[in-house]
C-alpha cells in the first residue's frame, strides 16, 4: 500500500486527450467534480443535476438528462 501514498488523483488530468463529462447529483460533494473539471482537458462539461440523489443517475432515467449527453457526444466525439 506504501506505492499509494502520495497519490495524487489529477497529476496528469491535463494530459488526457479525452472528452469528459462529468454529471453530478446534487447534494453531493462537489469539490472533487469542480477539481477534476478545472483542471481537465478540453472537451469538458460539468453537468449539475438538481433533484438527483447519490444514486439516482443509475435508474431514474427521468432524471438522467440524456439530451446534453447527446450534445456534448454528438459534437466531441468524432
């Protein structure tokens, strides 16, 4: 376990050429998400969505707001 200490999650965020979207329920800690969206590579969106809980983005497809999934794929991924 010593290999992990130290570890610092984002060390080469900004290096990945990859296109992220981040969808975060709310309430929910959102200091992780705001981190990793700053200091991520673009293409990136960070999508807060209000009346979901910690796990609802599983199922709740009322909830999932599939047409700015559809938005950000549609125009980043090629």
């Amino acid at each position: 376990m010593s290999q992990f200490r130290g570890f610092f999650r984002f060390s080469h965020i900004k290096e990945k050429q990859r296109n992220i979207e981040f969808l975060c329920p709310v309430p929910h800690p959102l200091f992780f998400l705001y981190h990793a969206n700053k200091h991520a590579a673009e293409p990136k969106e960070l999508v807060i969505v209000p009346k979901a809980g910690h796990v609802d983005l599983y199922d709740k497809t009322d909830l999932i707001p599939f047409d700015r999934l559809e938005t950000f794929f549609k125009g980043n991924l090629k």
